[in-house]
C-alpha cells in the first residue's frame, strides 16, 4: 500500500493573511467549508494576532464561529503571546501554533521580540494551551534565508527546534518564509534540526517564490519528512517578508506527492474548487 503524507493546509491562513482586499468573513468561511470537504485532517483558518499588525485576520474568531465543523478535522490557529492564546480558546480552535524565527531580524519584524524574548513569550502560551487539552504546534520562520539577515546558520534553527520541542510542541513546522531555500541548504538544514527533533514530529512550510518548494518537498522526503503545509491556489505571503510570495499549491504537492507514489487522501476535483475560490477572493 502506498505510504501517506499528509498535505496541512494552510491557505485560509498564510494565504490570506497578506491580501490587501478586506476579504469578507462570509467568502472566507465558504473557502473552508470547501476545504473541510477535501480529506485533511488539519486546516489552519485562523491568526489571534494584533489587528493592527494584520487587519486581515481581525475577523479570525467570527470564521471560526461560522465555519460547519467537518468530524476528525482539527481547525488551527495561530496564537503569538497570551492575549492570541485567550481568544483562540474562546473561540473554540482544535489547536494552536506558536511561530518563532530563526533569524533575529525577521522575528523582530514579525513579532516585535528578539528570538530569546519570544521563547519566553511562547513558554507560558504552551503550557496554558497543554493544560487545557490544545495541542500546540510550533513554526520556524527564516529556516534557510532571511529578507533582513541574509543566509541562516543551519545551527540557529536547529537551537530554535530544540526550544520549541522542550516546550511540548507536537510537531514543528520549518518555514522557508521567502522561498529562496535550494534543495542543497534546505537539506543541510533538516541535517542539524534532525539531530535535535525526529522526522516524524518535522513538517515543511515551502513558499514558492523562486519555484523550488516541490524540490525542496523531494528532499525533504528523502530525510524522512512526512508533512508538508500547503495553500490552496498557491495563496500567501507573508506580510514582514519582504519577497515572500505564495505558499507552494496544495493542488501541486498533491499532484506530485501522488506521481512519486504516495497517498494522501485528498480530493483533487474539491482542491480545483477551492484553488479557484481562493484565487477569485483576490482577485486572480
Ligand atoms: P506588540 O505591539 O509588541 O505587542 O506586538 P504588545 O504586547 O506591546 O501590545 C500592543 C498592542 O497590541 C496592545 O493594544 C495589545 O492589546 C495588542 P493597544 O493597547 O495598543 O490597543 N495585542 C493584541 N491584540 C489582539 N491579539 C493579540 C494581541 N497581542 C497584542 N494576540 C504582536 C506583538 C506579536 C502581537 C504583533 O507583533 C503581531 O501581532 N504580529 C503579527 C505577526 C503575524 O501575524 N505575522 C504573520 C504570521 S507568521 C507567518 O506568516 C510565517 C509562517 O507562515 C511560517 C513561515 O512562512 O515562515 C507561520
Ligand atoms: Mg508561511
């Protein structure tokens, strides 16, 4: 039988979170309810962050109140510092991510913090969520290439893992926020991270700006990676990345994931739907 990879989708997210548009809360919750249809077991749809850092995603908790909750499909959120955690519990998110950076000048960008300051400002935000039964995930952004600090030490990221693990993270998701990784850096990345965290508990998050996110996923692969996050459209972007342009497409990964032999248990007619709704919600 097949071996299975999971694709998480991260398109009503990372996807939309950069567009200028405000999208109205009524075409995003139809982008979900499209999506919950398609065969993932995990869908980010949600970011409790600054409304003044990111407006589009001020509306996070009325789409989780409005989406139809598919069974055995965990609904995420991304959560910054307590204030993101409180309001992702109140409005019912299956799970919550923390996002940290392996470069010190996109997480002051990002997030406002320097990388040590941000750790403290996850440690309480794991803890709370564990104790009330959230499962936290954790990103890394910058894993190979920052747009402030240029090339990234394979060793930073792998001292970031290592904190996020320590944390309770379930899984850790590495961020190629600008898609300028190559299989050749992206593979001496997951090298140093492995050492720290199993490949089981690894996803890869590939932006695809210079087209290399599907080389970057065949790599990965090949170091035992079995997750990778993906938006459908090939929606995102992310807006403290400078150049970073959309993630890889859902449709894509899936179409290449099953010409290499692996399952994934999606819905290709459903992922075409939705490609073209998030398409047509910018504009496209
Ligand atoms: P800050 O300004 O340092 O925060 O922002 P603060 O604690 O000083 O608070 C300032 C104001 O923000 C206060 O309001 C707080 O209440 C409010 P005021 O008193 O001025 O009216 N505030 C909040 N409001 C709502 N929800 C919250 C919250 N926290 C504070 N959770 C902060 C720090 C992290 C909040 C800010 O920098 C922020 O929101 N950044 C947004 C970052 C972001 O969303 N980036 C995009 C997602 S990450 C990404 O895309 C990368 C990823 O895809 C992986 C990859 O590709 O690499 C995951
Ligand atoms: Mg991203």
């Amino acid at each position: 039988m097949a071996e299975y990879v999971e694709i998480f989708e991260v398109g009503p997210r990372d996807g939309l979170q950069n567009e200028k548009r405000m999208i109205p809360t009524s075409e995003k919750v139809a982008l979900v309810d499209c999506l919950s249809g398609a065969g993932f077991k995990r869908i980010e749809i949600a970011s409790f962050v600054s409304p003044k850092w990111v407006p589009q995603m001020a509306d996070s908790a009325e789409v989780l109140a409005g989406i139809t909750r598919a069974p055995g499909v965990s609904y995420a959120a991304l959560t910054p510092n307590m204030q993101g955690l409180e309001r992702a519990l109140a409005a019912k998110a299956d799970e919550v991510a923390i996002f940290g950076s392996a470069s010190e000048g996109f997480s002051k960008a990002n997030i406002n913090a320097t990388i040590a300051e941000s750790l403290n400002r996850f440690r309480p935000v794991a803890e709370t969520a564990k104790a009330a039964g959230i499962p936290v995930r954790g990103y890394i952004s910058c894993v190979t290439d920052c747009p402030y600090d240029g090339p990234v030490d394979p060793q930073a990221v792998a001292r970031v893992a290592a904190e996020l693990d320590a944390m309770g993270c379930y899984e850790i998701s590495l961020g190629d926020s600008i898609g300028q990784g190559t299989p050749e850096s992206i593979g001496a990345m997951l090298d140093a991270v492995l050492t720290v965290v199993p490949a089981q508990r690894l996803a890869g998050h590939y932006h695809d700006t210079a087209g290399r996110a599907l080389a970057n996923i065949e790599v990965s692969l090949e170091k035992g990676l079995r997750v990778f996050d993906a938006a459908v459209g090939g929606l995102g972007g992310c807006p403290f990345a400078p150049g970073a342009e959309g993630n890889v497409a859902t449709e894509l990964v899936n179409a290449r994931l099953i010409e290499l032999g692996y399952t994934t248990g999606l819905n290709a007619e459903i992922l075409e739907t939705a490609g073209a709704m998030a398409l047509a919600m910018r504009g496209k």
